[in-house]
C-alpha cells in the first residue's frame, strides 16, 4: 500500500504487516482480522468505524493518529506508543492494554469497560465521559485527567492518583477508592458526589 491510500469498506484477514508504515493512509468501515501490525509505525493516519478483530500492534508507535468510533476485539497493544493520539468513541472488549505509553491524546466517550489497566500511566489524557465500568485501575496514574461525565461503576482505583483531575459528573460513588491521591478540588467533588457537606 502507497501512502496517502484511502480504503473504504475493505476486508484484510490474516495478514503480515510487521514493522509497516501506514503514515498518511485512511482506513473507513474497514475490517481486520488477524492481522499482525506488530512494530508498526502510524503518523497522521485515520481509522474511522473500523473493526480490529484478534489483531496484534505490539510494539507498535503511533502518532497523531486518529481511531474513531473503532471496535477493538481481543487486540494486543503490548508495547504499544500512543502519542497525541484521539480515540473518540472507540471500544475495546477482551483487549491486552498494558503495557503501554501513552501521550496526551484525546480518548472521549472510550468504552474500557471490565478493562485491566493497571499501574497505566494516562497522564493528561482527556477521558471525559469514558466508560471505565469495572475496569481495574489499580495504581495507575490519572494526573490532570479530565474526567468529567467518566463512569467509575465498580471501578478498582486503589492507590490511584487523581491529582490535578477533572472530576465534576463522573460517576464514582461505587469505586474501590482506598488509598487513591486526590488533590483539594478532587476531595471536594468526591464530597459532593457522596452527598458530603463540606464546611471550612
């Protein structure tokens, strides 16, 4: 494939594609299944309501990359870079997402949910109204998150750190939250969200 190729509606099955660059491609209504990304490189490139089926992007690198509206099925991430990324609307069931690095990036509306993420880093990543139901965060880090309208429903957040985080309408009231790190504003949400009144 050339770059600045567009695929509309394509199917790839059981393909090699180890260490391939899809800088510059677009992918729309796509299907892959069983195809080995491992070691990829994307820049700039967009999958739009695609289907990842059984794929692995192991150690791959991505960058400025678009996924949008994708349904991940028992995909392996391992290894993988995420650099100022946007995975709006995506989900992931029964994928591997650790370890990964992830950087900045725009991750609205992502269904995670019974996803095992941690000790993740997601520093700074904007996660307003991701689906985190289930999922464990268990010492990962969410510093500077907006997490605004995110649900937490039967969410781990052990030893989580919520510093710096947007909290105002996510849904944390049925999360494991011992020993997660909370900056003043993040105390005063999670009050209010437990019906708290807080007095100075």
């Amino acid at each position: 494939m050339s770059a600045d190729d567009t695929w509309v509606g394509e199917t790839f099955s059981d393909l090699d594609w180890y260490a391939h660059d899809l800088s510059g491609e677009t992918y729309r209504d796509c299907v892959l299944r069983e195809v080995d990304l491992t070691d990829s490189v994307s820049r700039g490139v967009t999958f739009e309501s695609c289907v990842f089926d059984n794929c692995r992007l192991n150690a791959s690198t991505h960058t400025g990359s678009a996924f949008v509206a994708c349904d991940f099925r028992r995909t392996s991430f391992f290894g993988a870079t995420l650099d100022g990324c946007k995975l709006i609307g995506s989900t992931f069931t029964q994928c591997t997402l650790r370890p990964i690095t992830v950087s900045g990036g725009q991750w609205r509306a992502v269904v995670l949910r019974g996803a095992r993420l941690h000790r993740l880093e997601l520093d700074g990543v904007a996660l307003q109204e991701v689906d985190f139901s289930d999922a464990d965060l268990t010492g990962s880090s969410l510093v500077g998150c907006d997490l605004t309208g995110a649900s937490f429903r039967g969410a781990v957040l052990r030893d989580a750190d919520l510093r710096g985080a947007q909290l105002e309408g996510a849904d944390l009231g049925s999360a494991a939250l011992r020993g997660a790190q909370v900056d003043l504003a993040g105390a005063l949400a999670l009050a209010e969200m437990l019906g708290v009144s807080v007095h100075s």
